[in-house]
C-alpha cells in the first residue's frame, strides 16, 4: 500500500482554510445581529446594515456547507 503524502498533505490543508473560514464568516455574521441588538438598546433604530451583512454571512455558510455535501453525494 502506498500513501500519497502530497495528496494528503493537500487535502488537510484545504479542509482547515475551508474551516477557518467558516467559522470566521459565521462570527462575522453573529457580530453583525450583535450590533444590532446594540443599536436597539442604545435606541438609534439603526442597524439595517448590520442585519443584511449578518444574514450575508449566515447565507454564505449555509451555500458553502450545501456545497460540501453535494461534493460528497455526487
């Protein structure tokens, strides 16, 4: 049996990036609905902003990990 280092090595190394960015989209997301529940104590009403960017986020994960797993049935 021989293992392809290389290969292995490369595939570790795309799945952490793809992890740490996830997590680190996923924070931004929940930083954003914490600006606005900021925002909303403070008693400006803003924060419009803040919900849209959070929601990106939330989208963009949710369209990364379908795609994840449409790579793994298909």
């Amino acid at each position: 049996m021989h293992i392809d280092w290389a290969a292995l090595g490369s595939v570790f190394g795309v799945s952490l990036g793809v992890t740490v960015g996830l997590v680190a989209l996923f924070t931004l997301g929940i930083a954003g609905l914490s600006r606005r529940e900021r925002a909303v104590a403070q008693g400006d009403g803003g924060g419009a902003l803040a919900v849209t960017g959070a929601y990106a986020c939330f989208a963009a994960c949710a369209a990364a990990v379908a795609y994840g797993i449409y790579l793994i049935v298909a």
